[in-house]
C-alpha cells in the first residue's frame, strides 16, 4: 500500500473492467490511471467528440486508443 493513502477500489477485476483501480492520497484527493491521449482528447475536443469519445470509452472494459481515435475523429 502506499502511504497514508486509501484503496477506494483495490486494483481487480471488475464487472465493467479487466483491470481497473482507484486510490485516494493522503490530501484527499482521488486518481485514476489513464492514457496521455485520452487525457489529451478530453481536454482538447469539441462537446461533439467529447460525448463520442466517452460514448465509445463506456462500453470498453479496457483502454482501446484506436478506437477512441476513431471516435474522437468522427
């Protein structure tokens, strides 16, 4: 475990992922592991290919950047 920190859902597999975890840090504040690209197209894309992007994220139970490219891209 890591210092002063908080498993909120211990790396596992869930119903809706293969792989999937979340912690919280000793300030409180919560993390999730996600590719750079993702993170690029969240915070760079129009409400359009925000909403195909996630759209498309929802339905993987792991990470696809091929077919979020594909979303992303129309």
């Amino acid at each position: 475990m890591f210092e002063g920190g908080t498993a909120l859902m211990p790396l596992d597999k869930y119903p809706f992922s293969e792989k999937y975890g979340w912690i919280q840090d000793k300030y409180g504040l919560s993390w999730q592991i996600v590719p750079s690209e993702m993170d690029e197209m969240m915070r760079k894309g129009t409400p359009e290919q925000l909403a195909r992007v996630t759209k498309a994220f929802l339905k993987m139970k792991k990470f696809d950047l091929v077919k979020l490219q594909k979303a992303y891209k129309g």
